[in-house]
C-alpha cells in the first residue's frame, strides 16, 4: 500500500508553527531593541573598541569605572545608578545574532516544508525509523526533508545555536552573567519545545506496540497505526485524461519515457504520473518546456497538471525557489544552490535528450 497524507493535516501543522515562529520573532525583536539602544544608538559598529566604547558614554556625561569595564550616570535618580557594561553590550551583539539565526533558520524550514511533497519512501524502506520522522509523518509533514539543508542533523533536541555563559561586572564590581536563553523550555529551543508537547508525539513516545529498546520505531508497525488513525491515507491512482492533451499526446508519450529514464515520475503513462521531486522542480519544468521551445504553451502551470498528479493546495505558479540574502545568513550559498539546482539537473539532462530527438525526427 503507498500512503499520502491528508492535505489538510499539513497545512494546519504548517499555520500553527508558523504561529509559534512570531514568538520567537518577538524576541528576536526584543533583542533587536536592546542592540539598537546601547550607548544612546550611537553604536553602528560591532567591533568598537573599550575606549570607543567609553567615550561615547563619557561625551555624555557618565563616569567611568575602567576596573569593571563600566560607566554609570551620577545624575541618575534611580539607586543603584543607571549603568553600562562594555562586555554587556557586546553581549547584545551576540545574543542578537543567535536568535536570528534560529529565526532565519526555521523560517526557512516552515517555507520548505509547505512546499516539499509529501513523500515516505526511504522511511518505508527502513526497518527502523526515528521518533523525529514519525512525528513528522503524523502532523503531516515530509520526513523526506531530514537530512537535506536546513535540517542536516535535525533532531528536537538540537542545539546548534548554544553558547557559553558571558561573564560581565557591574560598576559595583559584583560578578554577572547572561546568555541567549534560546533553550530555556526544558532545554529546548520554542519550535522544537512545541513540537515536543504536541499530542502526538506524546501518543507515539508512550505507544509499545511500535517500540523498540533502542527507542526507534519498527516501520511497518508504525505505519499501519498512522493508517488506521487516520494521519495517513492510501493513494489512490487517477486516470488521465488523454483527450484533454495540451502537448499531444504523442509529445507527451516521448516526455513520459525520458522524465520516467531520469526517475523525475513514476507511474504508468494512461494514468497522472506521479512526481518524485519536489514541487519547486515541477514549476522548473514547466517553464523549461517553453525556454526549450519543446511546447508552445500559454498556460504551462496549468498544463502541466493534465499529466502530473500535483497534489499540494499551493498554486504551481508560485512554487519556485528563490535563494535570498536571508537564507545565505543560515547556510552556506552552494549548500542553497544544491538544495534547488541538483534535481533540476535531472530534468536538464530528460529534456536535452528530448530536445535532440525532436531536432533529429
């Protein structure tokens, strides 16, 4: 039996972590706003040295304290005074930069998932699979993605943005700490701490029937629950219609042979093939039928999907894949490139074969 999820079940676990991301933006922003007002804005630089540092507080009539690296104001009517420490706002510097770093990088996981297809194809040639890739499965979610960029060594209880405690003093001299509290919920970070308490994942960590000692889960086992309590349903093939052929289908039979050649489609030509790469790659191949000039199509989202069984709610017209200066902060510009050029590649090599053969007849 091949299993596909309900569209439904992604989409509502996708709007809810994209809830749970604001909260994390809100920090971000809370941390934004400690950055932008240290030493009266007038820091626009991150290297700025101790003794730029404390003239900019000093120009504004506070005292320095230069064995605790501090400066406080003497008009203050606060007690103690209002005061500054020079490792403390470097601290803000760095905490800043964590936090958006993990903001970046979920962003760019929630943005992936909505997009990626569902697929379960090396989860069920598995024996065994992780309590992580069955969570996925049950809210909805490709397990498929895990592994790929963005979620190289993805596991919930990840923490890749962890830092050491930064050591400051007040002017007072007493000893202070502070860090990024990025994984303050049960040493968490906030997506991963909220996927932890959803309720499935409770139903899958407390179900023996799956289980075994090393705390994976038996596949098949795990799969049949999923189905029987409706995260999962079977996949049901759809005939095509091969009257309603935009591209002809003796065009569409020889774009069949080579697309199905390079493992782009599975599936037999009379029904909707199904498509093995994600969605993104289906928008590239429309519009690469026309750069080719292999189809003269005025609507190729739309004709596309006579032939491809295209399953996501989101429009075909908008699943391209963009790298932004953004997502180049989290990850490397070639591990982004890879992540969108290399399936692509797969279609390059189907219709450069194709195109040849249409010259040649």
């Amino acid at each position: 039996m091949k299993y596909i999820t309900p569209q439904t079940l992604t989409y509502k676990t996708i709007d809810e972590l994209r809830k749970e991301l604001t909260i994390v933006e809100h920090t971000l922003n809370y941390w934004h706003d400690k950055l932008e007002h240290r030493a009266f804005g007038e820091i626009k630089d991150g290297n700025l040295s101790y003794d730029e540092w404390k003239d900019i507080y000093t120009r504004n009539g506070w005292v320095e304290v230069s064995d605790f690296n501090c400066c406080y104001n003497p008009k203050s009517v606060t007690s103690p005074y209002d005061w500054a420490s020079y490792e403390l706002d470097k601290a803000y510097l760095t905490i800043w930069k964590q936090w958006d770093r993990y903001y970046l990088l979920w962003r760019f996981r929630l943005n992936k998932l909505e997009v990626e297809r569902f697929d379960i194809r090396r989860v069920t040639q598995a024996p065994k699979i992780t309590i992580d890739e069955a969570l996925f499965i049950v809210l909805g979610l490709s397990p498929s993605v895990i592994g790929s960029v963005g979620f190289d060594e993805f596991s919930l209880a990840e923490r890749r943005f962890e830092i050491d405690d930064i050591e400051y003093q007040d002017y007072e001299g007493n000893n202070l700490v502070i860090n990024t509290a990025l994984y303050s919920n049960d040493g968490l970070g906030h997506m991963e701490w909220f996927l932890k308490h959803k309720e499935e994942y409770f139903l899958i960590e407390k179900n023996e029937q799956f289980k075994c000692v090393s705390g994976r889960l038996f596949t098949k086992k795990f799969l049949k629950w999923a189905y029987k309590h409706n995260y999962l349903k079977e996949q049901v093939i759809k005939i095509r219609n091969t009257k309603d052929s935009p591209y002809g289908e003796k065009f569409a039979s020889r774009l069949y042979n080579e697309l199905l050649n390079e493992g782009v489609i599975a599936g037999q030509f009379e029904v909707m093939w199904g498509w093995l790469l994600p969605s993104s790659s289906l928008h590239y191949l429309a519009n690469q039928l026309i750069d080719l000039e292999l189809t003269d199509s005025k609507q190729q989202y739309k004709d596309i999907q006579k032939y491809v069984d295209y399953t996501s709610t989101h429009p075909l017209s908008k699943q391209y894949s963009e790298t932004s200066d953004i997502e180049k902060v989290v990850h490397k510009a070639d591990d982004i490139w890879k992540l969108y050029s290399e399936k692509n590649k797969m279609i390059d090599k189907a219709l450069k074969t194709l195109k040849k053969r249409e010259i040649n007849n």
